[in-house]
C-alpha cells in the first residue's frame, strides 16, 4: 500500500519495524535458529534450511544481529542468548499486533470486562490474590465457610 511523501519522510530507518512472522525471510531465519538455539549455523546451511534467496540472507542476518537478535561469530551464526531473544521476540510481536489493532490499554480492557459475554474470571480464592472476591478482607474462611 503505498503511503505519502509526508509519511514517507516521516519514516525512521533505525525504527523499523522487524516482522519476525514465517511469511518474510528474516522471520522464516530467526524462527530457524531459535528452533535450533543449542547449534550455530554457516550462512550457506542457513540458506539451505529457509528456502530463502542466497543474497538475501547474510544482510537480513546482519540486521537481525543489529537489533540483538542473533549473534555471529567467524562464519557462524545462532540466536542471540536465549532469553534475551524470546523476550525481543515477543516484545516485537507485541508490538507488531498493537500496530495492527491499535492497542489496547488498561481502560479499555476494563471496559471490556463489564460487557464481555465471558469475561476472564477473577483469580479464585487461594491462586495468586489472596483476597476473597466477596468481602475483600483477605481473612481465610473459618471452618466451612
């Protein structure tokens, strides 16, 4: 979709956005070495395992590597620390989802509840709120109460 020059001139490089979905190549390569988080991979056996276009890999690993995505070493490549990565990941997706929907903040989703036809229920007596929905007073229930 094409979008104007004021949008266009608007546009940050740095910013941009890195869709880690299997429909672009630099998903279907992050997706590939964090599958294989334990094992580093020669770009050529990268091309191999993603179907994707030789000239296309190496840059898109580069800027995988500069958003701290994956790491290289020699001829090597593998997904960054394992943590940091699933957490980049998944700040990314969120991030991805909240520019498709708009996101949704914390006063909406409680607007939400109030007219949902199955809202998600409060936390149960003894899960992670200690507090009893029906009086508040946090008090343990005495004998079969």
């Amino acid at each position: 979709m094409p979008i104007s020059r004021t949008e266009f001139g608007k546009l940050d490089e740095s910013a941009a956005e890195t869709d880690l979905s299997s429909e672009t190549t630099q998903g279907r390569i992050y997706q590939f070495l964090l599958s294989n988080a334990d094992q580093a991979f020669r770009q050529h056996e990268i091309v191999d395992a993603v179907d994707a276009p030789a000239g296309s890999v190496g840059p898109t690993l580069s800027r995988l590597a500069d958003r701290g995505l994956v790491d290289h070493r020699g001829h090597y490549w593998t997904v960054a620390d394992a943590a940091h990565a699933a957490a980049t990941a998944g700040r990314l997706g969120t991030q991805r989802a909240d520019a498709a929907d708009g996101g949704f903040d914390d006063d909406e989703i409680e607007r939400w509840m109030d007219s949902a036809v199955d809202p998600v229920p409060e936390p149960a007596y003894g899960d992670r709120d200690e507090t009893r929905p029906e009086d508040g007073t946090g008090e343990r229930p005495q004998n079969g109460e």
